[in-house]
C-alpha cells in the first residue's frame, strides 16, 4: 500500500500564533515517523520564524494524542528497531525545538493524551485540558520503556515517587487529576476549551519574546545548575533585559501607567 500523501502535522500562523494541528483524527493521531518527522518540521519553522510569538499545540478528531501507532509499528515487525530510531529521533527533535525556542507553546488537550501523546503535553509550556481529557503514560502495558521527554520533565514536574507510580502502573489520570498532580495548568468545560486556548496563546504573543526566551531557558537550566551558578545567571540576564527594547519598553510603560507595547 502506498504511503499517505496527507499532510499529517498541519501549521498556521495568525496574529502572531503558529498553530500545530497533530492531523491524524482517524487513528486518534497515533504517531508514525511522517507525523514525528513533520511534527520537528513544525517546530523548527516555528523556531525561526520572526512572526511567531507563541505557539499553539493540538490534535484533530476526538483525541489530543492516543502516543505510537501501534497498527503502524507492527506493519514493520521486521524493522521495527530501526524504525521506532527513525520515530522517536523526529519526536525528540520536535520536542527540543518547542522547548529551546523563545516563544511559550500552549497544549490544548481533549480527549487521550496517552504514551508520546502524554510525553508531548508534559513538554509544553503551558497545557489547558477539557474536563473529559484523559492521561496515561501506558508504555508498561505494552512492555516498553517511556519516551518523548518524559523520563525527564515528569520527575521534575511531580517528583519522583509519583513518576514511577505513572510509569510502572500506568492508571489513567482524569483531567482534575491531572492538574491537581500538577502535570497541566488548567481544567476547562470541554466546550471553552478551544477559545480559552487561543485566548491564552494570544495573551502570550503580545508580551515580551526575548524575555519568555530567556525565561524558559533558566527553569531548564536551573535544574542541574548550583544555587550560585544560576544566580549568576539570572543577574546576567536580568541586566541584559533591561538594557533591551523589550526591558525599556516595560520599565517605561509601568512608570507611565500604561500597557506594554511589546
């Protein structure tokens, strides 16, 4: 058979907001290696490009991410090693490139977030879920490993103890749980989600870019940095900010009394 030609990662900028659309509805956007690799390509459009001020991460149908395509992996039993390489080189480089660029990225989530769908939510910077969504790591129930960043931010987003709980017995999170575990920001009625979504999206895209930047890169680095060296790093970056546009413009219009014009 052969492959799709479809576009299985969609990407539109308005107002300043690129919007990633994970576009397989029809198989709940399981991720295969076109999806992984048009995915990275996404990002790194996002990444380099001057319009783009926050990014917007969501999938079509009735699912943010169901994780793998399971049906597509063992289409390729006899490569399957080399193919799930080729998968997870595209998702990871996905994933760094949402969390290396300056722009905040917002997940939407409705229905599974499940797997790599779990693992791309938990990358993001901010994650708003409807009411029914659902959250699972899962891998275990199929006898492999977690991937998608995962092993990385859910330790440092619930600790530990609660991590290996998800991993090794993956139940299923409902959307409160998930907040109140601290894995995503905020819980909207299933039928606000899309527009509380934007709204925040767009709240983002107008504040200050290189700050967000900056921002960003500190949290991850503060992760393995001493106390000293990422003070250091904070007076370094809080002094080149105000010299900026960006800081001069901020500083003023607080003085001012007025809105920001970032």
């Amino acid at each position: 058979m052969p492959a799709s030609t479809a576009p299985e990662v969609l990407l539109e900028v308005r107002d300043h907001v690129a919007h990633i659309t994970l576009n397989r509805p029809q198989a709940g956007n399981g991720i295969t290696a076109k999806l992984a690799r048009e995915l990275a390509g996404a990002a790194l459009a996002c990444q380099t490009d001057p319009s783009v001020r926050a990014v917007l991460l969501r999938g079509a149908g009735a699912s943010f991410c169901v994780g793998g395509d399971l049906k597509d992996f063992a289409a390729r039993r006899d490569r399957i090693s080399a193919y799930l390489r080729e998968t997870t080189a595209h998702l990871h480089l996905a994933i760094s490139r949402l969390a290396r660029m300056n722009a905040p990225v917002v997940a939407a989530v409705h229905g599974a977030a499940a797997g790599g769908g779990f693992s791309l939510a938990c990358a993001c910077d901010l994650v708003v879920a409807a009411e029914s969504a659902t959250f699972v790591i899962a891998y275990s129930r199929i006898g492999l490993p977690p991937d998608g960043g995962s092993t990385y931010y859910l330790p440092r987003l619930i600790g530990l103890r609660r991590a290996m709980e998800l991993a090794l017995l993956h139940p299923r999170l409902s959307a409160q749980q998930a907040r109140d575990y601290g894995i995503i920001n905020q819980v909207m009625p299933d039928a606000d989600l899309t527009a509380r979504a934007e709204a925040l999206a767009q709240t983002l895209a107008s504040g200050p870019l290189h700050a967000f930047g900056i921002t960003k890169k500190l949290f991850h680095l503060g992760w393995s940095e001493s106390l000293e060296a990422q003070m250091e790093r904070e007076s370094t970056a809080i002094a080149e900010g105000a010299a900026s546009p960006e800081g001069r413009e901020g500083i003023t219009s607080f003085l001012e009394k007025r809105e920001p014009r970032f």
